[in-house]
C-alpha cells in the first residue's frame, strides 16, 4: 500500500499492510479518498478587497498608487504561494491537495491580481475531487481566467477566440478534436462573459451575440454554458481527462485500452473525478511492478514530500519560492497556457544535480547558492513588467543566502524506536523509496553517522533522500 501513499500523497507513509485481499485495499481507498466537505475546507486566503485601496479600480491611478497596488499584489501572490505550500505539507487530506495542484496545471492560469489567484486557486480546491463539469465551469467563469484568456474583451461587434480555442484545446477535448469554425462559432456563444470591478462574474447581455451559432455538429442559440455542456457531451473530454490524470498519476505513457476503459466510466459517471480516483487506486494493474517508481516527482511533490516526511518550518518561509523557481514549477507563474508539461521534462542536467543536493541544503540548512532563471511576461500579464521584475528582483536576493530551517527530527526519529539497530538503514530506505532494493545498505552505512542511533537515523535519511531513486514514485 505505500505505492498508493506516494501516489495519493506527497510521500507520507500509510501503516504497513500485509494483506493485500480487495477488501481491505477498499478500505484503504475509501479512507484515502474522503475529505473535508466543502464548506469545512480550510481557507489559504491572505487577503481581503477591503485590504486594498479603493483607487485599485480606478484606471487613473497616480504612479505612486499604481506601485503600492503593484506591491501589495506581488506580496499577496508570494504569501499565497507560502500559504498553499504549508497547506500541502499540514494537511490531513493530501490527495484533496495533490488533485489540486494536477488542476492548477490543467487550468493554467497567469494574473499578477492576488484576488483573482485567490478565488481561482479556492474554486479548485473546492472541486478537486468534485465533478469535472462543475469545475470546469467555475473555472471559465473566473476573472482570473477570464482575464488571463482575453475574454473580458469578447464581444459581439469583435469576437475573441482566445477562450474558446483554450476551453476547447486544453482545458476539455484536446488538438485536433473540433475545427476552426467550432472555435469561432464558440467565441461568439462567449461573448458577454465578463467580469466587473469586484471581481465578480457578469454576463453582459448587450456584448452577448445572440445569434444562431453551429457548435460539433449541433446548432442553437448558445451561450457560454451552453458551450461547455456541448464539450462535456463529447466522450473525447472524458477521454482527454482521463489520459492526464493517467499521465500524472500513473505513467507518462498511457495505456490506451486503460484510458478507453478508465475514460468510459468516468464519462458515465457524469464526469465524477473521485469515482475515477476510485477506479485507478482499486484496480490490479495500479499495483504492477512497471508502475512502480517510474514517475519522476514534480518539483512542488518533492520539496511537501520532505517537509512532510521530516517536519520543519523555513525562517524565511518564502525561500520555498527560490526552490520552486530552480526546480522549474513556481505556484502561481505556469510558464505558458498550457502549464507545466511534467515527466522527464522535469529533469535536465542542471536542475538533477541541484535535486539531489535539495534534502541537504534544507536539511542541514547550507547556503543556496545557485541563481534562479528569471520569470518572463506571458499572455495576461497585461503588460505590466514592473510585478514580474519585483518577482526577479526577490529571488535574486536569496542568492548566497542560508537556507535556515528549524527541523523537528523527533517524530520521524520515534517512529523507527522498534527497529533494530542492524535493520535501519534498510527500514529507512524500504520507507523513503517505491523501489527500496536500487540503494545499497552498504553505502548508506559507509557515509552515515554512527556516534548515535539518532545520528545514523538522521544521516541515512538524508543520504536516501539525495539518491535518484528518490526523485521517483
């Protein structure tokens, strides 16, 4: 069952389980499975409209109004960032968690207004394992999305496709599964979809172009929603769902007759995304050897993995971000439109090296000395450079700095109280790794500290740590 516990999770271990009867994995599932209901979903907000000044929506602002708006933006992004990231590391629901971040790449989505990541960010967690539909449709009504796709300027006298090619190519059926036409066709149903000073969704009715539109074959009067009931009618969205969740949880080679299989249910589930979960974690094959420690881990899964295996807390919480951007997976800055394309694109010959060293730096608190690559202005940014640049300037600032962590070993050190001393380093690795056997013991032993059992404890965990079967699950 510590398969599913990496797969379900960030790393943390699930108690041993020796009998392996369908039975008791249903009752592990389910357990994996249940989470908070939605209105006991604890809130990683870090800011109130109220906290911002009335001129934010004023399109007269003072350039000194313009820099303090700018400021308290690019701080609230960063304290989210901060905020999600403990989440992740705290919570008693980590899959809720994890689902999260599979749809904060699916969804991706770049705006510099805090506000706006916030209530994008609050939507996600709450349908992460809800329904496909429902998400799908809090998401394209965000402002967040809304902005960031060009929509708010979608109207009848000049269409914008920018929308409705993104619902349509990465966020539902995938290139090569609709035409132009349909793209088109499907802007104008868009038109109208806006949002207003607050943030709040609104629907336009005068921009709304209220024509006779041809959408996949069909023809009516739509609108927005319309639209997305047409995409969620097709098998292809289940399809195409269901082969990224493959992807992400399972192997970055899909299994065609799996999806085929896999997809069908959850179609006629009615897009239930825990009813696909469910089918994935229950299944035979979920448990081959093949996919086993064959995923590389995604930079954000590595660095909650640590810190859930080892508890700790950063002096300076935000050097979290340092790590992310080296690694190449920032929270809340996807590189383009279509996210973080994941697997081996994980890993290059640079940010290998710096992975292995990762548990080191954090846990032996060393200084981190290498520069992170500036972030660049995509589409939605709306031009303004100068939030991206205070982004840049902040992570060069933690160049040759510290990274001072406060560790809490005692309970990771407890929990192997009944291990013999002989067994440790084996233990430790057997827990740490998907595939225990790759790390010899007898080069743990050769670097590890032997003056205490905790010593050797500490040590060895950090040595399997850095190994590059750590960077797998």
């Amino acid at each position: 069952m510590q398969h599913l516990a990496w797969r379900a999770g960030f790393g943390e271990t699930l108690p041993v389980i020796s009998d392996w009867e369908r039975r008791r994995r249903k009752e592990i599932v389910n357990k994996v499975l249940i989470g908070p209901k939605r209105a006991e979903l604890e809130s990683i907000d870090v800011i109130n409209a109220t906290d911002l000044p009335d001129y934010r929506r004023s399109k007269n602002m003072t350039d000194e109004q313009r820099k303090t708006v700018n400021e308290m933006n690019t701080q609230g992004i960063k304290d989210l960032n901060v905020a999600w990231m403990n989440m992740m590391q705290k919570s008693d629901h980590p899959l809720r968690e994890k689902m999260s971040l599979f749809w904060h790449g699916h969804f991706a989505c770049r705006t510099q207004n805090v506000l706006f990541n916030q209530q994008l960010i609050s939507e996600i967690r709450n349908n992460a394992l809800g329904n496909f539909g429902d998400l799908l449709t809090a998401v394209s009504k965000s402002p967040a999305m809304l902005q960031f796709l060009n929509n708010q300027q979608n109207r009848k006298q000049h269409p914008n496709e920018n929308f409705a090619r993104e619902v349509m190519e990465l966020f539902t059926m995938g290139r090569g599964h609709y035409a132009e036409t349909d793209i088109k066709e499907a802007a104008r149903a868009f038109t109208g979809w806006g949002f207003d000073e607050d943030g709040q969704f609104v629907f336009r009715e005068k921009q709304h172009d209220d024509g006779i539109k041809n959408i996949l074959g069909k023809s009516g009067n739509y609108n927005g929603d319309d639209v997305l009931k047409i995409l969620l009618e097709q098998r292809q969205t289940a399809t195409f769902i269901t082969t990224k969740i493959f992807r992400y949880f399972i192997d970055d080679t899909p299994d065609d007759t799996l999806i085929q299989s896999l997809s069908e249910k959850f179609y006629h589930s009615g897009y239930d995304i825990k009813t696909l979960m469910r089918e994935i974690f229950m299944a035979d094959w979920f448990y081959d050897s093949k996919y086993i420690g064959n995923r590389i881990k995604s930079p954000v899964e590595l660095l909650v993995g640590i810190r859930r295996t080892v508890p700790m807390a950063f002096e300076q919480e935000e050097v979290t971000l340092v790590f992310q951007r080296i690694l190449g997976q920032m929270l809340f800055y996807p590189p383009n439109v279509a996210g973080w394309p994941g697997g081996r694109n994980w890993i290059d010959s640079s940010s290998l090296m710096f992975r292995l060293r990762v548990p080191q730096v954090i846990l032996y608190s060393q200084v981190l000395n290498i520069r992170p690559k500036e972030l660049t202005p995509e589409m939605g940014d709306g031009g303004n450079y100068k939030m991206t640049l205070q982004i840049n300037d902040f992570l060069k600032r933690q160049f040759a700095k510290k990274v001072n962590a406060r560790i809490n070993w005692d309970p990771y050190v407890q929990g192997y109280s009944d291990v013999p001393r002989e067994n440790l380093a084996d233990a430790i690795a057997g827990v740490l790794l998907q595939q225990p056997g790759n790390v010899k013991k007898t080069l743990l032993e050769k670097y590890a500290d032997t003056s205490s059992r905790e010593g050797y404890i500490k040590t060895v965990t950090i040595d399997v740590m850095s190994t590059p079967e750590y960077q797998l699950c």
